[in-house]
C-alpha cells in the first residue's frame, strides 16, 4: 500500500463510518478500483483507521465519555457490547470468509439499502428522546442489532445499530447518538484483538514504513470523520434514511456489474 492510497482509503473510511452505507464495503469495494492488494497489513489498517474515525466521536462528545458521574453510560455500553463479543469469537471464520466476498458484501448493500427506504414509516412514534432515558434492556437489544452487521458485512454497524434504537422506541438523534458511543468500545476491542492476531501470525507488519501509514491514515480518518458526524446528525433529522438507501442500492448495483465485467474480481 502507498501513502496516496491510505489516504484515499481514509478519506473513504471516514466519510462512509457513520453514515449507514458501511464503511467496511466502501473500503473493500475501493481497495481493488485503486489497486490496493488486500493481505494482512490492508486488514490491520482497515481495522485501525475505522478505530481513529470512530475517536472523533470521543472528542465531539466529551462531556458525555468523560462525565465519570454517570456511571450507568458505561453500564449500558459494556451491556450492549457484550452480543458482539460473543458472536466475533464464536463466528470468526464465518466472518473472514465473508470479508472476502465481494459479491455477498454488494448485495448486503442492495438488501440494506432497500430496508432503509421504508425504516422512516416504520418508526413514527418515538418515545425516548435522551440518552439518560435509554434502559440497560434497551442497549442490550441494539446491541443484539449490532451482531448483524458483524454476520452481514456490508449492512453497516451503524445502520444496524441505528434501526435498533428505532426498533427500542429511541428518536432519530438519540438513535444516531447511541450508535455512535458504541462504536467506540466495540471497534477498541476489534482493533485491540486484529493487532494482536496479526503480531502473532504477522510480526513483519510492524514495520516503520508500515506504522507511517497507520498513523497518517488514522489521522486523515479522524478528521473526515468529525465532520461527517455533524452532516449525519443534522441531515438525519431533517430528512431520514431513504436518501442513504438509494445511495445503497445504486453502490451495490454498480459494483456487481463491475464484478460481472471483470472490472474487480471476486
């Protein structure tokens, strides 16, 4: 991997993290249109740089994170975490061998993407509007959401995440806010658990030039990343998900048809 390309895939990551079109799909969709070859390294720095993008969200919310007061915060994401870590252990082959497939992560898009054009008239009636007023059943059930973007890649955590909190009754911002902090422990965890497997299995990796590249793609995340979020946020309440599911179906479309003329390969 060059620098140009870290960049261009951190740009990628931080601009598709939070937003409900998955991020890990835009990556691996991109990774072959601008002739990154995937290995472990491609893995790790994936890994990582959706890690420092998800930061962002300790820094526009740190009163939140660092409100040491409110020690049922971090209840609720430790209750919501725990689906995820169960299922990343348990189904870690299923998961690897579906991160491959390019084709399953396209249609993941165009199924994820056909789900969003209704979830605004599904969910009308919301009943909880602050983070305070989320229960530790309600953050295990959007936690449970969690778990299927991790069995589906390309759904999106944070549209799982999203329409679980929908599902709990939470409105779009409360929603959208939940998923967000829970991203930070959740990708933590990946990012603590890719870097230990790859040091074991990978110990080359870990070279100068190669620790250059995560750190300015780890940067360059963080920053699209923070200003992503307050697009997403902003836009979210005024206009919903439909826009976001076109955007799916079409994505998913085109890499399909790329994949069927040999363009990218499976």
């Amino acid at each position: 991997m060059s620098l140009i390309q870290a960049i261009l895939i951190a740009i990628v990551e931080g601009l598709t993290e939070f937003l409900p079109i998955s991020s890990t799909a835009h990556m691996k969709f991109a990774n072959p249109l601008i002739g990154v070859t995937e290995n472990a390294f491609t893995d790790l720095f994936e890994i990582v740089i959706q890690l420092a993008a998800i930061l962002s969200v300790v820094v526009l919310y740190y009163k939140q994170f660092f409100d040491f007061k409110k020690i049922g915060f971090y209840v609720k994401l430790v209750i919501a975490l725990i689906p995820a870590i169960i299922a990343g252990v348990l189904l870690k082959k299923h998961i690897d061998a579906l991160l491959g497939d390019i084709v399953f992560i396209a249609g993941v898009m165009i199924a994820g993407g056909i789900v969003l054009l209704f979830i605004d008239k599904l969910f009308t009636k919301p009943l909880i509007h602050s983070q305070d007023a989320v229960s530790n059943k309600n953050a295990f059930v959007i936690g449970c959401y969690q778990v299927l973007s991790i069995l589906f890649p390309g759904l999106s955590r944070s549209a799982a995440t999203i329409i679980g909190g929908l599902a709990q009754k939470l409105d779009r911002r409360t929603a959208a806010e939940f998923s967000f902090f829970l991203a930070v422990p959740t990708m933590l965890a990946a990012s603590v658990k890719s870097c230990l497997d790859v040091h074991q299995d990978h110990p080359e990796v870990f070279s100068k030039d190669s620790m250059t590249l995560l750190a300015v793609g780890s940067v360059i995340a963080f920053i699209v990343a923070l200003i992503a979020i307050r697009f997403f946020i902003t836009y979210l309440q005024r206009h919903g998900f439909k826009l976001f599911g076109y955007y799916r179906i079409l994505a998913g479309s085109v890499i399909l048809l790329l994949v069927w003329k040999g363009i990218i390969h499976q």
